[in-house]
C-alpha cells in the first residue's frame, strides 16, 4: 500500500504537472524572447527609464522592434549563441569527463573507491564535493551532478536524486565554501565602492564573510543530505529506467592497473602546476603573487580539462580501449552526441537572456523593487528577512550575481550602515538570498544542462520535473541560511575576522 503524500510532496506533484505541460524547453524560451519584445515595446510607450543607483546615469528602457532593436536583434543572433558563457565552459568539460567516461575510468572508479565508502554518508558527501567544487567557478555545476547520478545508479538509488543532490551543492550552495574563492573578491570590491557613499574609510575584504561561509558548508551539506533523503528519493522512488550507455558491470582488462596509472598521471600532472605556481615570478599567479584572483583560477578550466585528458588517455592506453589517436578524438566525439538537445536549448535560452538584458528590463525591475523595499521603513531583522526575501526574487530577473549587487549594494550597503549595519553584513544577507535561489530561476544557464543530464536516465524529464526536485533544495537552503543569520544577529558571532552585525 502506497504511503499518503503530505502536503509539500502534494504541491510539487501540481507543480510538476502544471511545468510538464509547458511548451518544449526550447519552445518556451523562443516564446519568452518574444514576449519580452512586446513588453520592451509597451515601456517604451511611456518613455520608462530608471537611474542606475551606482552610476547615477539614466537607464531607458530600449525598444526591442525599434531600429536599434531590429538591428540588435539581427546582428547580434549569432554572438548571442556562441559567446553564452556556459556553452564553451560545459563543452570543453564534457570532452574531458566523457573521455574519461567513455574508456571507462569513471565507471571503474566511482564502483572501487567512492562506493567503498559508508553507504550512509555518500549523499553527504555530493553535496559537499558540489559546495566546495564552486572554488573552480562553474566547473564544478558541470561535473558534480553527473558523477552524483551515476554513484547512485551503481548502488541502486535513483541516478536523478544523486543528480540534483550535487547540483544543489553546487548551485545552490556556491556562496559556501572552505577557502577564500573568487566570488569573494569580486562582491567585497563592490561592497567597498558602495560604502564610500557614506564612509570611505570602510573596507570590505574578502575574508570578512569567510568565517560564515565556512559553518555554511556543514549546514548546507546536512541540509542537502536530509532533503535527499527525506523528500527527493521518496518522491522519486525506484528507480525502473534502462541501463544507461557507459555505466557498463564488466571490469575491463588490466582495469586496476590503469586506474593506478592514472592515479600516478594526475599526480605527475598536479605536481606540475604546484611547482608552476611556486616558481619566482609565475605565471600563475597575480601581480601581488596572490592566487586569489589570478590567471590560476582564471585558468581552471582548461586546467581542469586537460587533467581529464591525462587520465582518461593514461587509463584507455592501460586497457586497450585506446590503441591511436583517432580513438581519442572518437570517445571526445561521442560524448559530444549526449550534448546535442542541449545545444539546441542554449540557442533559445542565449537570446532570451540577450534580449532581456539588452532592454534593460531587469535593471528597471530590480532598481524599483529595491526603492520599495527601501520606502516601508522596516527596521531591525525584520528588514534583513523582507531584503533576503526581496533579493530571492530578483534572481528571476537577474541571474549573475555580481550584476545584481553591483545594482543593489549602492542602495543598501549606505541604507544599512545608516542603521548601523556592518556593509560586510549587508552583502551576507545578499549572497545568502542569490545562492539559494539560483538552481530554481529559468534564467539560470545551467538549467538546461541539468536537463539534459536528466533525459539521459529519464526520457520525459522537463522543466516541471526539474523544478520540483530543485524547489525542496532552494526552500530548505535559504531557511537554514535565514536562521544562521538570526542566529549571527542575536549572539554576536563574527562573520569574518573582526567582522560582526554592526559597524
């Protein structure tokens, strides 16, 4: 007899069916770039335009059916399509792990070591490689949640629930991390500028929020772990697909002996790169000989994709599976055909996001739902929830992290220090709502990777089954954030060295 449904596992079955009966993925989002030029032309009408909070320029709302428009439209298609951020990101990553992959050496590792470990821990353990994975920017979106779905298809979970447990990690969770990360850098910097409207003697750094990033890492893991296990897998069940090409039960000849090998490659590999980063003067490093940024981590995704190649060629020429180099190039070429549906959808997804920025339609929104906010003349905590809250939001609007803050920081780092809050204060309040809601918005890029990985264990997978199995990871992870937050507020603890609520 089948267990009765609560009320959460009832409302993501409605919104499951309502998304499942959306369009085609790609149908809808050549729907939403037109409905945006209807609305860029409506705006237009009444000469909407908005100020820029940090810039103080005028911002008109461009009409997408205008000269200009049509111009833009036509001239910039193509650009639109290939320079979408994520395209060469997730295509030059899925030549090295499907490499990797298709001689085999994924499938015998994770079988000989990720599976050795305590069955209990292993979904703890995605969601913690996915938090920490976003130290290597957006790789870690593209290689966390595949390996996640293929440790549970070897240990007879559902390979999708091990799927969105690493994307949630690693989407949801990209603001979380052990180490000082590139994001840090980035936002604190905006912060500083923000500040100076009211203070110039106020610096933000980018360890001011590190001391919080950290314990988010174990929040967020045991969160993650819990929605899994709680609500994904039981609302999944068993799992009854078709054995997926690659994840093949025989061990292939000399299999241990070219996993070592590889083990030795990677090894050889990595050391190369430590000592080319500890060189005199390296390369590698910035002009203060820092890390944190630098050409390393600018870098990381070749230098991630070609650690894929070292093993992957290391372990097929171990087992046979690689006897020249046309079979490398064939194994690179095949993985490329499980990545066809998702080039396609990038195509739609690219003008969409184009279209929309390009209208300053998501400016206009954010600025004027921030001077909202601003007006209600909360106070307190009740404040910081109504901006988390309000901030969540925008991320359906506008996705990359640094554009919104670089939106929202003039306004409300000098509010909230007018209050007495500490401007690194008021930027954990914003990472914590953009973080959480990333995996959820439709305007996120890797939306429609996750997709495709989806299809590939679950041929009727869409954006309705998509969106229910994130929404439990969005929910759960803000509302842990919110109470680590109150949590912070009231007892006082530091969110970075030196660093508590008020200045």
């Amino acid at each position: 007899m089948k267990n009765k449904k609560g009320i959460f596992q009832r409302f993501l079955d409605i919104i499951e069916r309502v998304g499942n009966k959306l369009p085609d993925p790609f149908v809808l989002f050549v729907g939403l770039a037109l409905l945006m030029v209807v609305v860029s032309y409506i705006f237009s009408l009444f000469n909407a335009s908005v100020v820029h909070p940090g810039s103080g320029e005028e911002i008109p709302i461009k009409n997408l059916l205008s000269g200009d428009g049509l111009q833009f439209i036509l001239t910039s298609m193509l650009d639109n399509f290939t320079g979408f951020a994520p395209l060469g990101l997730v295509l030059v990553m899925m030549l090295g792990i499907g490499l990797a992959e298709k001689v085999g050496l994924l499938d015998y590792a994770i079988r000989k070591t990720i599976l050795n470990s305590p069955p209990a821990l292993i979904t703890y353990t995605i969601v913690f490689v996915g938090i920490l994975g976003n130290l290597a920017s957006d790789a870690a979106v593209v290689l966390v949640p595949p390996l996640g779905a293929l440790v549970f298809y070897k240990i007879g979970r559902h390979p999708l629930a091990g799927l969105v447990a690493g994307f949630a990690g690693a989407g949801a969770g990209f603001t979380a991390n052990l180490f000082i990360a590139g994001t840090d850098a980035l936002l604190s910097g905006i912060s500083t500028e923000a500040a100076a409207i009211i203070n110039d003697s106020v610096t933000v750094t980018p360890v001011d929020n590190w001391y919080f990033n950290i314990i988010s890492v174990f929040v967020l893991t045991i969160v993650g772990g819990l929605v899994t296990s709680r609500f994904i897998e039981p609302r999944l069940g068993n799992y009854e697909g078709e054995a997926v090409e690659g994840d093949q039960e025989e061990e292939l000849p000399n299999a241990k002996k070219g996993f070592i090998n590889s083990i030795i490659a990677a090894l050889v590999y990595l050391a190369i790169i430590v000592i080319t980063i500890m060189l005199p003067n390296s390369p590698l490093r910035n002009e203060d000989g820092g890390i944190v940024p630098s050409p390393f981590l600018d870098g990381i995704i070749p230098i991630i994709f070609l650690l894929f190649i070292v093993i992957g060629v290391t372990f097929g020429l171990t087992v046979g599976k690689i006897k020249s180099s046309k079979d490398v190039s064939h194994y690179m070429a095949e993985s490329m055909k499980d990545m066809a549906s998702y080039i396609v959808l990038v195509f739609a997804i690219a003008q969409f996001i184009a279209f929309f920025n390009w209208s300053n339609l998501g400016t206009w929104v954010a600025v004027n739902g921030a001077e909202f906010l601003q007006n209600i003349n909360f106070t307190g905590l009740e404040l910081i929830i109504g901006y988390i809250i309000f901030t969540a939001l925008m991320n359906f609007l506008i996705t990359s992290g640094s554009a919104k803050w670089a939106i929202e920081a003039p306004i409300f780092v000098p509010m909230f220090m007018q209050l007495g809050y500490d401007p690194a204060f008021t930027q954990v309040a914003y990472r914590v709502a953009d973080s959480s809601m990333n995996i959820v918005t439709p305007l996120f890029p890797y939306m429609v990777i996750i997709l495709a990985f989806m299809q590939r264990y679950d041929k009727k997978a869409s954006i309705g089954t998509y969106i229910s199995l994130m929404l439990p990871y969005s929910i759960a992870f803000l509302i842990a954030w919110i109470v680590m937050i109150i949590v912070f507020y009231y007892t006082g603890i530091p969110y970075g060295p030196g660093v508590t609520t008020y200045l």
